[in-house]
C-alpha cells in the first residue's frame, strides 16, 4: 500500500503525456487554420486594394466646333489614347446640354485608361515605349495621378475596367436581400412559431421537422434549379431579377430562419410562460407579449446570420439568370439585376487583366459587408442578452 | 353557494372530515367543489378520486409528501393542466356551480377569476409597473393612465411590496430579490381581481423575513379572495390556514379545520405525517 501514490503517478505519467500531445496537435491545427486565413486575407488585398485606387490624368479639353461632333477632337492627340475612352464619348453630349461651353477650354482631371492605370501599378500591359515614357513624363509633371477610386463604388459594370464600378451589384443585392427578408422572415418565424407554439407533438409535426432540418442541408443549387422551374417556368417571374433571386434565396433562408427561431423560442423559459397564462392570456397573447419580445434577439441573430449566408450565394442565382452584365444600377424589382458574388464572378471571367484587381476589390466589399452583418448579428445578440 | 354546509355523503369520501367546526357562516360559503377528481399523466394515475370542498374567504392548505399530488391538484382548479399534452382528467371541478372542465368553459376566462402564484417567482422580464398592469390592461379592466396606476399602487399596497418599490416602478421586475419578486407574483395575481388564488409553495424559495411577510399578507388577502396555498410546512399551515387538506398518494387521507386537524388528527397517518414521523 505504501507505493500506491508511486504507482499512481507512474501511470499518471503516461496520461499526462497524451494529453499534452494531445494539446500541442490541437494548437498546431489552430495555428495552421489561422496562418491560412492570414494568407487568404493578404492575398485578397493585396490583389483587391489597388482597385480602390484610380490613375487620373489632367487634360486640356478644348470645347471646339469639331469636338460637339467627335469628342475625340476635343484633346490632343498624343493624350488620346492614354485616357478612357468614355472621356471623349461624352463631349459631344456634354456640348449639346451645355451650348454655353462651345469655344472655351478647360483643364480637368479625368480618368486615364486602363492600361496607363495598370501600367502605374506596376502590372504589365500592352502599351509601347512611347507611351511609357509619355506616361513617364507626364508623373512627373505632376499631370498623372493615382486618386481614390470613388468611380469603383459609383457605378455599375462596364467592359471597360477603368469604368467598372460594383454599385449596379450592391443596389441588387439590397434589392435581392429585401426580397429574401421580407418572404424568409415572417413566413420563418410563423412557421416556427406554429411548430414551437402550437402544433401538437405527433407524427406530423415530427415529419416537418426532420424535413426543414434536411432543408438546411440541401446544396444550394438546387435551390436555384427549384427556382427555375416553379418561379421562372411555372409563374413567370421575370428572369434575372430581384424578385426571382430573392424568392429563390429565401427558400435558402427559410430553414435557417425556422431553425435559429425555434431555438430561440425554446430557450425562453418555461415559467415565463406558465406566468403569462396564469393571468389569462390566450395563447397568442402568450407568444405575441411574453415569448416573442424575448426570443426576439436570438431570431434576428438567426435571420441576419441566414441573409449573410444568403448573400454571399452565387450557385443558384447563376440558374435563375442574376449572373448578367448590368452597366446601369436597376430601379425596379422586375428588370434585370446581378449580384455582389454574382459581379465577381463575371469579373474573374473577364480576359483583361485590369479585371483581376476588380475581382479581389469585389471580394473585398461583399467580405466588408458580410462582416459587419454578423457584427451586427453578435452586438444585437449581446445587447439584448438578458437573464431572468 | 349552493349549499351553506356541504353534502359530503360518507360513503364516497370516509376520510373528509366536515369543516363545520366554525360558527361563522359567511366563511362556509362554498367557492369550489371536487367530485370523484381522477388525472392521469399518460398511464401513470396521479390523483385519485378526490372529494373536496373548498370555502370562499378562508385560506385552506394542501399538505403531503413530495409527489403526492398536490401541485397536480391545484393546476385542476384553473386548468394549467391542460398545458401538458400527456394530462387525461376525469371528474368533477366546479366553480360556483360551474364545471371548469366543460367543453364551453374557457379556460381564459377561468383564469381571469382563479389566479395562481407559483413556486419559483416568475416575475415577467418588463418592468415592475408593467407586471402589475399587463394583466389587467389585456382583461380591460383599466384602460387609462390614471386608472393603471391606481391599480398597480393598490395591489402593491395589498401585496404589501408598495413602500419598497414606489421609487422604482420602471426598473425591470427581475431586479428584485426573491422575496419581492414573489410579492410582485401576488400583486401581479390580485390586480385582475380574480375570486381565488392558488399559491404552490409561495414561500418555499424565501427566506424567514420575506415568508412572514407572505404569511401575513396571505392573512389579509383572505378578506377578499379565496386562498388555496401548498406548503411542506406544518407551522405554516397552522398558522395561515383555516383549513387543511392532507393529500398521499393521489388520496386526500383527511381535510378538516386546521386547529381540529392539527390538535386531534383522525388518521394515524396524518398524525404521522404532521408530527414529523412520516418517511
Ligand atoms: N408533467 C408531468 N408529467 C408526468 N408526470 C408528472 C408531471 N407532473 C407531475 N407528475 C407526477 O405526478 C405526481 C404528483 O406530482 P405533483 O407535482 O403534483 O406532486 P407534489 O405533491 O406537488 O410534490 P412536491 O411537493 O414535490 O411539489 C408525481 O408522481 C409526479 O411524478
Ligand atoms: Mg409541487
């Protein structure tokens, strides 16, 4: 008995030692993850940062005769190919709104071409030795600039890469998600509230709920081939538009919702309901002025983690036609509309190399945004996080 | 109502005694009448053929053994058992002259004249003001600013929770201690003005103070509603009760006065369990 302890220990030795590899393989696959997210992440801005820069060049635009015909007689000729060509598309519209500029000159900054801007950043492009030099020349004059990129959040897409803006994206994303969060939430909520509330533990019930669970498991394609057949083929919601991609992600969403909102349900106390019906409420009355005011943060929690996830999906909406080129932001929830993912696919499918930073940009704003979605997600959670 | 002094045929309940040992009529008059009361949870019986009357204005305690039924009893009276899906209940509960379990009672409206305090304070997580008014609101009773507020400020001052709280009306209910929040479940139940209150274990969570202070008001409150209290403690059925009911086993094994319950038990097992000897 005297060499128990002894004993113990020497078999504790070995335990101790387990758990301490045990420790260290978990930490390295924390390490490994972590250093592959800082990888991913320097990468895309390292790639995607540049977008947010534009070179600009300032020109003299001569408002001449010629130019309210040909804008392109409107600068000098050796800067004609070094600026956008949208520059001199416009003057002569510019000419006939505004009769007052024929005969005058201006000094303006506008935006540079493409190829000068990537030239600038260093990447290769086609342009001959002298341009370069021209380009050179003008740096140091101080004529050519890298400014903001203010044009990249302004407007929609173009084949034009100095052009090409994600603003056409973003509004159809707003306008996709409104259509999500009006069908997914309160149909989410009813129904949980139906299943949580309400329904009877039987059969039935219990068959729903294995199948909403089956939802949230299904590839999200298929939602989108779902969406194809019953809302483009069977009711003839317009293709490529908001409404389409919203319902088809809101049948994305719907389980989630369903999901996040029955555990909130379920997480508000028993007695709180007990309470409520002790003074005579109606059962609705239970959920409508006890229940739901409570589970309210875990369901908007939920629902913002459901759109965010929502957000970020491409797959289905290439099937139901989002996947278009959209130069102008779409007013209206019927006409065609594409998506932030859905931009950044078309531009990584683009030849043009300008179109690789646009792409990592793309990244860049639809992560911004999907990150403080679920900030926001957590703020509201801890917010409102109450103990009773 | 029906009846001064109830019918209590031998033959269907030997074991209740008749409370007929008071000689003040106004507090025999029956608010709630069992017959042959028989629930089941699933197969398993948990009461079993109770016979009880209960009197308005008198406090009458449920006393027995953990399990014996007690809660499941006092759920009957307001129908909170119909909350649990496995419940299959057989029997009679009449409410002044009317079956509560009859298919076009509503349970709502029962609710509204049966109120229930439970074991565990369950203040709702809103303001104290608004655990107090809520109910009232929703039932119509009061509509008005001015008239919420009086109301809440009179059953407060029933509940005898006013003078700690005036100051803080608008802090969550929560925020009080055990024995407040219990209070405010009392104020919360006396506002809509129901004809009884079920109290399961009131004091049970509280410490000595804040239970003497329950037991007074359980006093008073008798004044105006019918009281129907569980408790585990024998002093506090002496003290508080006019009657008393011993349940076992699903059975209620005597009910009588509780000074003629308390001083000569008829059943040896009442005796047993009052004196401490039980299990
Ligand atoms: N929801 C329920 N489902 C199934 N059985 C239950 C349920 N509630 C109570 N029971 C059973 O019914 C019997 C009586 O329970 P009850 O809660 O009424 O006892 P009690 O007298 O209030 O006990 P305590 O003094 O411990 O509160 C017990 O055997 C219990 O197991
Ligand atoms: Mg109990």
């Amino acid at each position: 008995m005297s060499d128990s302890y002894d004993q113990i220990s020497q078999q504790l030795k070995g335990r101790h030692r387990k758990s301490t590899r045990l420790k260290y393989i978990s930490m390295s696959a924390l390490a490994l993850a972590a250093a592959f997210l800082l990888i991913f992440f320097a990468d895309m801005l390292s790639k995607g940062l540049p977008a947010f820069q534009q070179a600009m060049i300032n020109i003299e635009i001569n408002y001449t005769e010629d130019a309210s015909t040909n804008g392109r007689a409107a600068v000098d000729r050796d800067f004609s190919t070094l600026i956008s060509r949208s520059v001199v598309r416009v003057i002569p519209l510019q000419m006939r709104n505004d009769p007052s500029l024929l005969g005058t000159t201006q000094n303006r900054w506008v935006l540079a071409d493409g190829s000068v801007d990537q030239y600038l950043k260093g990447n290769r492009v086609r342009l001959d030795d002298e341009e370069m030099a021209r380009i050179d020349r003008l740096v140091e004059e101080g004529k050519v600039e890298m400014q903001f990129n203010s044009g990249f959040f302004s407007r929609g897409d173009s084949k034009m890469p100095e052009l090409a803006g994600i603003l056409s994206a973003v509004v159809g994303t707003v306008m996709t998600m409104i259509v999500t969060l009006a069908i997914a939430f309160p149909i989410g909520v009813m129904t949980a509230v139906y299943l949580e509330e309400f329904a009877p533990d039987n059969r039935l019930t219990q068959l729903v709920e294995i199948n909403i669970n089956n939802l949230a498991a299904i590839p999200s394609i298929l939602f989108g081939l779902l969406g194809l057949a019953i809302f483009i083929n069977f009711f003839g919601v317009p293709r490529s538009s908001p409404l389409v991609g919203g319902m088809t992600l809101a049948l994305m969403t719907l389980p989630v919702i369903i999901i996040s909102t029955r555990t909130a349900l379920r997480s508000v106390p028993e007695s709180i309901r007990h309470a409520a019906f002790g003074v005579g409420c109606s059962r609705w009355q239970v959920v409508k002025d006890h229940v739901l005011p409570l589970a309210m943060p875990g369901i908007m929690t939920g629902s913002i983690i459901g759109l965010a996830q929502a957000m970020g999906e491409t797959a289905p909406l290439i099937i139901v036609g989002m996947v278009a080129f959209i130069p102008d932001v779409t007013a209206s929830f019927t006409e065609a509309a594409t998506v932030m993912p859905a931009q950044v696919f078309t531009w990584a499918g683009e030849p043009d190399r300008a179109f690789v930073e646009k792409t990592a940009g793309g990244i860049i704003v639809l992560l911004a945004v999907l990150i403080s979605l679920n900030a926001a997600a957590v703020l509201l959670r801890k917010k409102f996080e109450r103990r009773w | 109502m029906n009846s001064q002094v109830p019918e209590m045929s031998e033959q269907q309940s030997p074991a209740v005694g008749q409370p007929y040992t008071r000689n003040d009529q106004a507090c025999h008059d029956l608010s709630i009448r069992v017959r042959d009361l028989n629930l089941w949870y699933g197969k398993a019986q948990a009461l079993n053929g109770l016979n009880i009357d209960l009197f308005q204005k008198n406090v009458t305690a449920l006393i027995g053994p953990s399990g014996c039924g007690k809660s499941t009893f006092l759920r009957c009276l307001n129908r909170m058992n119909d909350l649990i899906p496995t419940v299959r209940i057989e029997g009679l509960v009449e409410m002044d002259g009317r079956d509560v379990n009859a298919p076009k009672m509503d349970e709502v409206a029962l609710r509204r004249r049966v109120g229930m305090v439970f074991q565990k304070p369950n203040p709702f997580p809103k303001s104290i003001f608004e655990n107090v008014a809520y109910a009232p609101r929703m039932h119509d009773i009061v509509s008005r600013k001015a008239e919420q507020e009086e109301l809440v400020e009179k059953a407060l001052r029933d509940a005898g929770l006013w003078n700690e709280v005036k100051d803080k009306l608008h802090e969550p209910g929560t925020s009080l201690s055990g024995g407040q929040q219990q209070r405010l479940c009392i104020a919360r139940a006396i506002a809509v003005q129901p004809d009884v209150i079920l109290m399961d274990e009131p004091t049970s969570a509280l410490d000595p103070i804040s239970t003497a202070t329950i037991e007074d008001l359980m006093d008073k409150l008798k004044e105006k509603f019918t009281i129907i209290t569980v408790t585990h403690n024998m002093q506090q059925a002496a003290r508080v009760a006019d009657y008393t009911a011993f349940f076992h086993l699903g059975e209620i094994i005597e009910y009588n006065d509780t000074k003629v319950m308390f001083s000569t038990p008829a059943q040896k097992k009442t005796e047993d369990y009052i004196s401490g000897r039980y299990g």
